[in-house]
C-alpha cells in the first residue's frame, strides 16, 4: 500500500534525477558532446543540445 509519505519521497526522488541529468546535459551540450538516450526501446546518440531542449519540455 502507498502512503502520502512514500509518494512524496518518490516525487522527490524523482524530481532530483530530473534535476542532476539536465545538469549533466548542460555541461555536455557547453562541451558539444553527445549522449545516448532510448527512444521506442533502442539506444539513440544524439547532441547533447537536442536532449537538453527534450528534457526542458517534459
């Protein structure tokens, strides 16, 4: 059973994931770097920038 408390630490777990992996795609888009994401269950390289605008709209 799901209590209040254990989905606000998911939520807070989440949102601080959320947090540290747009913070790493900043440092790899200042850097022009790519990164490797799933798309429809298969690994995708793309520049760090796009993922970036990706994660922004989420």
């Amino acid at each position: 059973m799901v209590t209040k408390e254990t989905l606000k630490m998911a939520l807070l777990g989440k949102n601080c994931l959320r947090k540290a992996v747009c913070e790493e795609f900043k440092k790899k888009a200042l850097l022009g770097q790519y990164v490797i994401i799933s798309r429809n269950g298969k690994a995708c390289r793309i520049p760090a920038k796009e993922a970036l605008k990706m994660a922004k709209a989420k």
